[in-house]
C-alpha cells in the first residue's frame, strides 16, 4: 500500500513558468584544466504539463558555433518528492535523453545529481538553482570526475524574466 504523495516540492520550479532572456558563460573545455570560458546569449520559454507534476522549457542557445535549441524537461514523483530533469538537444535529437539529474528545492536552492559519462569515462552531474527571485534565477552546471568529492562548475545561465 503507498502512503500519501508528497506534494512538498511540487511547486519547486513555479518560478521558471514564462519567458526569460538568458546569458550563458560555458568553460571551453570540460574537465580538461581550461579556465577559459565563452559567453553567449539565448532566451527560456517555460510552461507547466500535467496540472503541475510536469514541465517543459525551450531554449535557444545562440553559441558563437552556431544556434540550437535544447529542451529541458521535467518531472515531479509524489512518492519521493523528488524531481527528475532530462534534456534534448537539437544538435543530436536522436540520441538517448541524458540519465535524468534528480533533487529538489530546500532553503530557496534546487540541486540535483546523476551519474553520466563524459568521453567514456564516468563523472557525477550536479544542476544548482539559485538566487531566485520574481525577475531572476541563477543555474549552473558542474561535473565530478571523482564520484562527488570535488566539482568543476562548467555552465552557469544567468535568466532575466521578460516583461
């Protein structure tokens, strides 16, 4: 028998529902020793599915390589009260979804975790949403080569909600 659903973290990514501008600053080269990083524009259009326990973003990214879209979806479980993050990018739109990120929200900041691989060998995926406010967000992008023990921060989206 299953216990109640935990709505607790149902409401986490309310804050995301519209449009946004977005300033990317991307580390060149990831888990390589690079400290050089490339800035670049895009824009989020979030909206909620399934009465809430989803949504669904749409991103273009204009790289200085070359504009493509990725989408992010998400998903809320009642009996974890957890959220799973997966993402589609349109530069290989057949390719297996990315392992889900999952977490939630607590004390105003959202971090969530999945092992991957990056070039065949495994790392640990960390998403971080923060400084969050009716008009702004912050999400970053980290990845560990040592299961968790330390993080290189590779992305980081700056969103200024669209009037």
């Amino acid at each position: 028998m299953q216990g109640a659903p935990n709505l607790t973290h149902l409401h986490d990514f309310d804050f995301l529902v519209g449009d946004w501008q977005v300033h990317h600053r991307q580390l060149k080269a990831r888990l390589a020793g690079s400290h050089e990083w490339i800035e670049f524009e895009g824009t989020c259009s979030m909206h909620k599915l399934m009465n809430g326990s989803s949504n669904v973003d749409d991103n273009v990214i204009e790289k200085p390589s070359g504009t493509y879209r990725g989408v992010g979806l998400r998903s809320y479980d009642p009996v974890s009260g957890r959220w799973a993050i997966w993402w589609l990018d349109s530069r290989d739109p057949f390719a297996n979804l990315d392992p889900p990120v999952k977490g939630n929200f607590v004390n105003g900041m959202g971090t969530f975790y999945a092992n991957d691989t990056l070039d065949g060998k495994p790392i640990r995926v960390r998403f971080i949403w923060s400084h969050i406010t009716p008009t702004s967000a912050q999400w970053e992008q980290a990845y560990s080569p040592d299961g968790g023990k330390t993080w290189e921060t590779n992305w980081v989206m700056q969103f200024q909600r669209i009037r």
